[in-house]
C-alpha cells in the first residue's frame, strides 16, 4: 500500500507565480514546442519540510543540498493516531505512548492527531505537542517526525526544542487517517536545492498489507 501525505501546491503562503515560454524545436527529422516553466514560490508552500537550520540558532549546516539521501528514503517509520478536535488544546507525552502502546523505536514518527481531520479543518493551532511530548519524541530517537500538529498559539518553542535535537519535521501533512499500519516506510523526496533549510516536499507512506 502506497499513500501520498502530499498537500495540494496551493501557493497560499509566500509569492507563486508561473509563467510559461514555449520553444519551437525543428529539424528536418522533426518538429515539436517544448514547454519552459519560469517559477517563484516561497518555502512554506504546500506540505513541506524543515532542517534544524530553519532556524538560525539550531542551523547545523545541512541543506537540501547536502542532506544525506538515506536518511529520507523509505527510513522505518512509526504511526501514532489519535483523534483530537479543534480547540481540544495539549497532547502530552503520556496521550502519545497510550495511543501508541508503547515508545516507538524508529527514525521516523507520524503523529495523526486530528483524526480524519486535516490541519486547515481545525483553528490554528488549537491543538498542539506540549513540552513534555516533544521531549518524549526527541527521546525515542526519532529524527524525521511528520505530523499535522506542532506548536501552540502561545509560541512556546517547539520547533526550537527539537531541531536542537536534530529532528527534521514535515509540515502540512494530509490523509495521515489512512496510513493504517503501526510502522511504515517513509519517504521525504525534494530538488536538492542549494542553501535552503525550508522547502516543498513530497512525503509517501508504504507498507506491505
């Protein structure tokens, strides 16, 4: 089974904007129009992924560019699922290991918080990973976390605490319901593009059913 977590490339946050030139391409074997795509978009565009030098106080001088490919492709993954409403507030660490049963010992956690709820059907961050559960996943050894819930509208440093840890995470996840297996192999897939921390992504979840 194959699932893609992918959100739609909505161009919502930051500028987007394509423009198309086309190239006529003749010889006397053949003719044809090539197709050019010219594009700007900014990095939180869709689902999309952030290395710890997201933030510059974390920046471990990785990029997409040197971010090592083993550690993106089909890496083990384990799946948590609950099933919060909008507005419900904190999952702690101990939500975490009951709806797990037990501490995951992956490189790679889901967290499905929200049920069959995607992150854009609830109020911004009404719910969220309190400090205790973020100290729980850094613990586990996790270091690729996908997950539709991170920070609190209080800022209360999340994503700080765990790129200080080295956990890379996926933002904007979809479909997260129907990754039905407890562990899968995921997959983080992108352009190496140079000097950037933030950055559109594709994420796929497999398993054998």
């Amino acid at each position: 089974m194959i699932v893609d977590l992918t959100c739609d490339y909505i161009g919502s946050v930051g500028p987007f904007s394509v423009e198309i030139q086309e190239v006529p391409l003749r010889s006397a074997n053949t003719a044809y129009t090539g197709i050019i795509y010219q594009f700007q978009s900014g990095s939180m565009q869709g689902t999309y992924l952030d290395l710890p030098g997201h933030i510059r106080e974390t920046d471990d001088g990785q990029t997409a560019e040197t971010f090592p490919v083993e550690n993106l492709y089909r890496i083990p993954a384990s799946v948590i699922h609950l099933d919060r409403a909008s507005g419900s507030g904190a999952v702690s660490a101990t939500d975490l290991e009951e709806a797990f049963g037990g501490i995951p010992d992956t490189p790679g956690i889901i967290i499905n918080a929200l049920g069959a709820r995607e992150p854009d059907q609830i109020e911004l961050r009404s719910v969220f990973l309190d400090m205790d559960a973020v100290q729980w996943l850094i613990d586990t050894g996790c270091k690729m976390l996908v997950s539709d819930i991170y920070e609190s509208q209080a800022l209360e440093g999340v994503f700080l605490k765990l790129f200080q840890a080295g956990v890379c995470t996926v933002c904007e996840p979809v479909h997260l319901a129907k990754v039905t297996a407890p562990v899968v192999r995921l997959t983080v897939l992108f352009p190496k593009f140079p000097r950037m921390t933030q950055f559109p992504c594709r994420v796929v979840a497999e398993w054998d059913e």
